[in-house]
C-alpha cells in the first residue's frame, strides 16, 4: 500500500458501489437500516481488519522514505522557516539524507502511540492586512518635545539634551505615554524600559534621570534594537562582537552535526544558517576597522578550510573556487542594493541626494563631514549614509543609470561586474595595511593601468590558508 488515505477512499468506494441500489417496494421495512447495516457488514469484509492495531500497523509498513522525501520535496522553497529555524532550501536539499531518520520517528510515534510534545504546539501571529504596521499609532499624538518611534510591541523615543530642562521635558512626554497606555488600557512592562545616551558631557548625564512610575530607568551600555546592538558610544564594535561568537558557534554546530564535507553540501549549510547571523542588517554596522573586518572574514575563512576539494588551497583561492564572496565584499554589495532600492523609491530614504549629470549619469551627492572632533567625524564618514553613496557612485554609468527595473535585474548586472574585480579581504597573518573596499581596488587598478606599460608591477602576496 502507497498511500493510506488513497486506499481508505478505494475501499469505500468499493463497498459503495458492491451495495447497489434498493428497491423500495415494501413501506414496511426500514431500507435506510438495511442500506447501513450492508454497508457495514461489506466494509469490514473488504478491509479485513478485526481490530485498531491492525490497521496501524499497515500505516506503520506503508510509510517509506519515498514518502517522507517527496513530502519534503513539496516544500515550496520560498517558505518561511519553522519553530526550528531551519530553511526549507536547506530541508529541500537534504532531503535524502532527512528521509531515514524521519521516517523511523514517524514509525516510532504511530507504533507507540505518542505525539512528540513539539508537533502539538502552534506559534499564532497577526497577519498584516495593510497599512501602517505599528499597533498605536497615534501613541505620540500628544507629544510635544521628544520624536517616538513605534514596531509591533517596541516603541522608542529620542531627543537631544543639552540641559536639564530639556530631560524635565522627555519626562513629561514620557508621562504622557503612560497616560495614553492607561487611557487604551495598555499595560507596558517597566522591567524593559531601557535608556542609552550619547555624547560627552557627563555631568549632564550624571544629573539627570527619568522614572517610571516613581522607579528609575536603568541606564544601559548596549541597547537591542530590532536584532541590532545600539551602544552608548556610537559604534557597533558590541554588536559585531555578539555577531562573531553567534556565527562562530552556528559554524561549529554544523560542522559537528553533518558528517560531509562535501562543497555543495556545506555551501548550503553555510548560506542557509551562517550567513544570516553574520549580515542582517549589515548595512547599518558595517565595519570599517580592519580588526573587526578580519573578525568576521575569519568565520568564513575558517569554515571554508573544512570543505574538502579546496583544503589545499589558501582563502582568497577557495573563495574563487567556491564562487564565493567575501563577507566585505558582500556587505558592500548590501550597501549598493539598498541604495539602488532608496534611488527607485522601494524603501524609505535615509538622506540620500540623487544628482543626475549630463554626462556621467546618475550619482549620489556625497555629503561633506562636519564636526570639529575626530572621532565624531569618522563615525560619520563611515555611516552608510556617507559609505552607501561612495560605493554607489563606483559602479559604471551603465549600472548606476539602470532604473525602472526588478531587483533581481540589477543584482544579476551587478554581480556580472563585480565578478570581474579582485576580490581579497583582509585576514589574520596577512599585512592590515590591505584593503579590499571597492574605491581602494578601482583606485588600484587605475594605477596598474597607469604604470603597467613600465613593468614595475609588484608580485602578488599569498595570504595564510
């Protein structure tokens, strides 16, 4: 037997038809009883089964790996992953490999009767039905000094202080969202009320709090906002750390769980579960020192050295084997789509100006950094609104003036050119003055240009494996 429930509809089938149709000619006799009785009687003889056990112990023989991989072959690719967390691209594609282990789990729970306690469960969300997102959106109506910001369940508020009327004034607008939560008999929990400042001036910080409900709120280093690390300092260097030792442990947990080291097979793993820890939101914290760069590339680095056709060679050759980029190289290529993105009007802008020249096309105007404090003006330099133009206007004309067209489109054009450029990233044991962003390598090859008619080239390093 294939299919229980195909051979549960022929047999009814068959019984139905064996029946046939009664004649009614005596009023006397309850042809619906008969009718029922018959069906009864037939149905039992054709499924030959005397009790329950019997019947579970033929679904129990009919389910075959076959079954439990076509099952998962009917995963749509694009699907949403489970409670598990496992993508449906990697389930798809170790299908054969899942088949045995699932189906003896299913045999186990029919044979003994029990349902694994996690199969039972349910996770239950909203589904959005248009427009605005936010569940209180008319929560900063009255506010009158600070700007609030609202996703889902999380709501923040922001304002400058520069003297301690100006945080007697966030703590009225803060009493104010208290009364509009008592007003739309909203509960909100005050053990997760969080504040975080910038800026120098630590007298002002030291002599200024705020309360809820006559409770101060805790002052914090490091804020989790959306999945993203924010810190009082500005930088991302928390963030990026936390990062490293998520995708660190992910590495580690799939090179202990999967026995190949076959290069699709680990590819797979690598972009379905790694990856995603290493790059979401990316744009926003990508790093511009080159420890932390270095930091990242390790990951990769160091998984790319178990896959077996490329152990022999170093990181910059097995990337190019593995048709791989490296993760500076795609946080770069992050930056660019979502500029692309802001340019088309897909996403919210940010603050960046288009300027269209009459001969070289579409270009970002780069905004000039401000401030007197170095340090102020390399966080800046490096934010993605100063960082995102400054790779947009390195692609050729042809690709910056593509518009009106999918996403999918300008990613393939541009992973077409950028397939042509160098790609080697700084790592461990090779010199921190190399840098791979893309001004740098344009730059570099303009001047291999300028100079190679004289032969004075210099020979390429090799970076440790």
């Amino acid at each position: 037997m294939d299919k229980p429930k195909d051979y549960y509809y022929e047999r009814r089938a068959a019984a139905e038809d064996h029946i046939g149709n009664l004649n009614f000619y005596n009023p006397n006799i309850n042809w619906e009883q008969v009718r029922a009785e018959m069906r009864a009687t037939n149905w039992e003889h054709r499924l030959h089964i005397t009790n329950v056990d019997d019947l579970l112990k033929e679904i129990v023989a009919s389910i075959s790996e076959k079954d439990i991989t076509e099952a998962i072959k009917a995963i749509a690719p694009d699907a949403v992953a489970g409670p598990d967390g496992f993508h449906a691209q990697l389930l798809r594609n170790c299908s054969q490999e899942l088949a045995k282990p699932l189906q003896m789990l299913w045999s186990l729970s029919l044979q003994s009767g029990t349902v694994p306690a996690a199969l039972k469960s349910a996770i239950i969300t909203p589904i959005h039905k248009g427009r605005s997102r936010g569940l209180a959106r008319d929560i900063d109506d009255n506010l009158e000094h600070a700007e609030a910001s609202s996703f889902a369940d999380d709501t923040r508020i922001k304002h400058q202080i520069t003297c301690p009327e100006d945080a007697d004034n966030i703590q009225g607008d803060l009493h104010k969202i208290l009364n509009w939560a008592s007003t739309n008999n909203m509960l909100l929990n005050g053990n997760k009320f969080e504040l975080i400042r910038y800026g120098r001036n630590e007298v002002l910080k030291n002599s200024t709090c705020y309360e809820y409900n006559n409770q101060p709120i805790e002052d914090k280093e490091h804020v989790k906002d959306l999945g993203v690390h924010m810190s009082s300092d500005a930088t991302f260097s928390h963030h990026i750390n936390k990062i490293a030792e998520a995708g660190k442990s992910m590495s580690g947990w799939v090179l202990r769980t999967f026995a190949s080291r076959d290069g699709q097979c680990l590819k797979t793993l690598w972009k379905s579960l790694v990856l995603p820890r290493l790059e979401y939101c990316c744009q926003l914290w990508s790093p511009h020192k080159i420890q932390e760069i270095t930091t990242l590339e390790a990951i990769q680095r160091a998984f790319t050295a178990r896959i077996q056709e490329v152990q022999h060679l170093d990181y910059w050759e097995r990337l190019s084997e593995l048709k791989l980029y490296s993760l500076q190289r795609r946080r770069e290529r992050y930056c660019i789509l979502y500029v692309w993105k802001i340019l088309e009007d897909r996403v919210p802008n940010v603050g960046i100006i288009v300027n269209q020249h009459p001969r070289k096309g579409r270009l970002c105007f780069i905004k000039g950094v401000q401030g007197s404090i170095q340090r102020v003006r390399t966080l800046t330099h490096n934010s993605f609104t100063h960082n995102g133009p400054r790779l947009f206007n390195c692609l050729p004309q042809e690709l910056r003036d593509l518009s009106g067209t999918s996403p999918e489109t300008f990613k393939r054009n541009l992973d077409k050119w950028l397939e042509g450029l160098p790609d080697h990233p700084p790592i461990p044991g090779y010199p921190s003055c190399h840098h791979n962003t893309l001004p740098e390598v344009l730059q570099e090859q303009e001047r291999e240009e300028t100079v190679g008619s004289t032969g004075t080239g210099g020979s390429r390093l090799q970076p440790c494996r």
